[in-house]
C-alpha cells in the first residue's frame, strides 16, 4: 500500500471567530505546538505523502508559521470561505498532479490519529471511491450525520439539513476523508451550493459518489479523532487528551510519574526509562532526559538537556541551553540558563547559572550568581573542575574560576582566578573585644532618654 502516492489537503483557512483571538485559531497550541502542526505530524507519521496546507484568515501569519513547523507544506489561499469542498479545491493544482489518493484532513482537528488515516487509506488500496472517518456519540449536534442504507453509506447530511428523524442518527461525520485520487476532481466539481448555509459541502461527495454506483465506506475512529477545537475550553480538553496520552506512554516506557495527571509534557519531550518525575513538574518545548534521572516536584524545565543519574529540583528552573551532564545536581530554587553543568557537579540551593560552565564535580554554594549581563552584553563565566564556590558569592563575567579554585564565601569575584588558588573578594572582618556590650548599653540609655 506504501506504493500508493498520496496527498494529505488540510484544510485551515477558517476565522475560528469563537477563539476571540488575533492569533489564528489552528496556529494555537497543544502541548507547544500549533494545533495545525499536530494534524501535519500525523499526516506525516502517517506516510501520508505530499502535504497541501489551504490558508485564508491570517494568510501571511499562517504562512509564515507553517515556514517553520512544516516547510515542506505547500500553502494554497483560499480567498472567499465558500465551503468545505470549495476550500479542497483551492488545493486544485496539487491534487490535479494525480495522486492514487486524497486525504482531507481539518487543521482544527489536532488529535487524529495516524492509524485512522492508514486505515483509510487501505480501504482506498481496495478499492473504494470515498472513505469517511466517522464516530459515534451520544451527542452529535453540530455534526454531518451519517446517512446509511442496507449498510452502506448513501449521503452526509449536515445538522442544518437534517430531517427531524435524520438528527436521531449518532454516527457522525468526524471531518476526516479519503478519496480516490482518479475520482476527486470530478467529484469535487460536481459539489453544488444548494444547501441551507448556501456552501459547498464536502461531505456532498458522498452522496454524488454513491448515486454513481461507486464504492462509499464508513470506517469508525474514536471521538478523539474528530474533536474540532472552536472555542478555548475545547481547546483545554484536547491539551488534557493529549497529556493524558502522552503521559501514558511515557508510563508503559519505564518512567515513573507519582502523580500523572500533574505532570505536563511537550510534544516533543524525550525522556529516559527508570526516570522519576515527582508531582507538579512542567516540559516546556526542547526537552531530552535520560535515563535514571530524578526531577523533584515543582520543577519547570525547557529547552534543557538532562543526562543520565542527574538530580533536579525540587522547585528548579532549567532555561534553554541547561546542559547537565551524568550525575549532576541543581537543586531548590536553583536557576540554570545556557550553562553547561558537568559531571557530578552540585548546585544545590538559590543559585543562578547563566553563560556558564561548571567543571566537573565543581561545588557551587548557596546563593552563587553569575553576573552574566551587564545592561548591554551577555558574558561568559568559566568555573573549573573540582572549584569550590563559597555561599553568596557573585561572581562578575567575563571571569574564570580555575581548577580546584576556592572562592571564600560572600565574595565578589571580578579577577579571573587560577588553578587551586584561594580567592577572598571582600572586607576583612574586624573584631573588637567588649565593644558589643558597650554599643548595647549607649544605645538602651538613649532609648530611655527619649521616652522621657
Ligand atoms: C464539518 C463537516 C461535518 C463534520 C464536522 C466535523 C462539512 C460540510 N461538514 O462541519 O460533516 O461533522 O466538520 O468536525 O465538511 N474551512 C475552510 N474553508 C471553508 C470552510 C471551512 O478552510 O470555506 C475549514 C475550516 O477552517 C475548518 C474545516 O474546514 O478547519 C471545517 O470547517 P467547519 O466550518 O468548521 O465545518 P463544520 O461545520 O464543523
Ligand atoms: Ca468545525
């Protein structure tokens, strides 16, 4: 079936005025990613062949967004919203190239599932003109019914059209659909407007194809697959359906969740079997975690690297460009942007790490900053292996700390400092013998002086 050449149309040319947005409806996101681009990655899993986006609201936005999550998308403009069928064939010049099949997929429909469009695509191999990916639910209102006689699927009737008896029918039309690349042409030119919405219905095809005695089929997918998100709190159930999916696979692939339902996921998190993750923790986007690390609770973690054995949180940051490597540990409160933090080595409390690097094994004390901007420029702050870095220590980039180098506690380093020296970046302490009572006891007779 692999061998069949196939186009996947996707239709996203729509206002989605209900989102009460000026971002286009399909460019918001699930799981950090544009719904839209959801529908592409299925497609794509899929093997879904060549890929036509139709755009029309927000067109340059769309177009332009498209350029990064799926440049090999060719985007066609709709320019009037006309219809379904007329929105397909603002797709005219890619699908009259000839392809065995057409799928038409709804860029607002983020949760289909690249098995249902395989599965589709078979019935095509086997010889049927038109597929519809259809659900059942108990409650269809809103949706195109599914019209069956003697067990064949004979018409889509959409819900404003629909006899009072025909609204009774709880298998509906889910928005996805496979047709015979040699059929869509004529099929699709021959969609009129006569309806009640005055629009050119893709579902029409259905009907058309059945009264030419060609093969029509009704395979049936969950709801999911079907859920179009018009409004943000549809938008909330599909990222809630998403999570709950990833966080079961991430599950049934040997990491530990303590508490699934509060960790959330990005729809490109990688991460490692035997890792634990403890409640409350957000992945943000660009996340790879590998194996046997543990992520306390109430860590917000993005664009971060975690190698093996690592120890994070409770309640750490890690900013892109966070690199830890095997074993290392950024504790409570700790923040660590754009820094490598090698091997074993330990920021464990209050800390910020930015344009960084902590050698291997390096101790980093509590309340350590790198100063790494100065209002105009960002700089670089090395830190050897082995260093040691006293608590309250702000350390002023561009600086180096070398191999095994000692930082005393409260310093501001603004010198680079060499291998295994002991550095001091503040006052001396003095101490004077007795001068605490004395200060305690002028201070005590002015206060009673006063009162007076
Ligand atoms: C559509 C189906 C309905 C199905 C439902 C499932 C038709 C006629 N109806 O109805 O049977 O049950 O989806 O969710 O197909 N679009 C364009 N250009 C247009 C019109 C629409 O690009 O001119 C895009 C929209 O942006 C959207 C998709 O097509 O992504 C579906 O359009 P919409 O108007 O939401 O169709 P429904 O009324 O939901
Ligand atoms: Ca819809």
């Amino acid at each position: 079936m692999n061998q069949r050449t196939c186009l996947s149309v996707i239709l996203a040319a729509g206002e989605g005025t209900r989102m009460k947005s000026a971002l286009p409806k399909v460019l918001h996101q699930i799981a950090g990613l544009p719904m839209v681009a959801h529908v592409v990655k299925a497609a794509e899993a899929a093997g879904a062949g060549d890929l036509a986006l139709v755009i029309g609201h927000g067109a340059e936005e769309m177009r332009k967004a498209a350029q990064k999550f799926a440049p090999e998308v060719e985007a066609f403009v709709q320019e009037k919203r006309l219809g379904t069928a007329h929105a397909v064939l603002a797709a005219r010049a890619a699908i009259s190239k000839g392809y065995d099949d057409i799928l038409v997929m709804f860029g607002d429909t983020p949760l289909i599932d690249p098995d249902a469009l395989t599965a589709a695509r078979l019935k095509l191999a086997q010889g049927a003109a038109v597929v519809v990916i259809g659900f059942r639910t108990a409650n269809p209102t809103g949706y195109g019914r599914l019209i069956e006689k003697g067990g064949k699927l004979v018409a889509i009737r959409e819900e404003k059209d629909c006899s009072d008896e025909e609204k009774k029918i709880t298998f509906c039309n889910g928005g996805l659909m496979a047709i015979a690349g040699s059929q869509a042409m004529k099929l699709l030119d021959a969609v009129g407007n006569r309806n009640t919405k005055g629009e050119y219905y893709l579902t029409d095809i259905v009907e058309l194809a059945s009264n030419q005695g060609l093969d029509v089929v009704a395979t049936e997918a969950s709801f999911e697959n079907a859920l179009g998100i018009n409004n943000r709190a549809e938008l909330a159930q599909a990222e809630g359906i998403w999570q709950a999916r990833r966080r079961h696979e991430a599950m049934l692939s040997g990491v530990t969740l303590i508490a699934p339902e509060t960790v959330f996921f990005s729809h490109d998190t990688e991460i490692g079997a035997d890792t634990i993750v403890e409640p409350n923790v957000w992945f943000g986007p660009g996340v790879k975690i590998a194996g046997g690390a543990r992520i306390h609770a109430f860590s917000h973690i993005e664009g971060a690297i975690v190698a093996a054995h690592c120890d994070v949180g409770p309640f750490a940051r890690l900013r892109p460009g966070a690199d830890l490597k095997q074993k290392a540990k950024v504790g409570n409160f700790c923040e660590v942007k754009q820094a490598v933090i090698e091997e074993g080595a330990k920021v464990n409390h209050l800390t910020y790490i930015g344009d960084a690097r902590v050698g291997a094994g390096a101790n980093i004390g509590a309340g350590t900053i790198t100063c790494n901007y100065d209002g105009y420029l960002k700089h670089f702050t090395d830190i050897g292996e082995g260093a040691f870095v006293g608590s309250n220590s702000s350390l002023v980039a561009p600086v180096t700390i070398g191999k095994g180098g000692y930082i005393a506690s409260g310093s501001v380093i603004t010198e680079s400092v060499p291998d295994d020296a002991l550095a001091f970046g503040r006052a001396r302490q003095k101490t004077i013998p007795g001068k605490g009572k004395e200060l305690r006891e002028r201070f005590a007779s002015a206060a009673v002086a006063k009162k007076r």
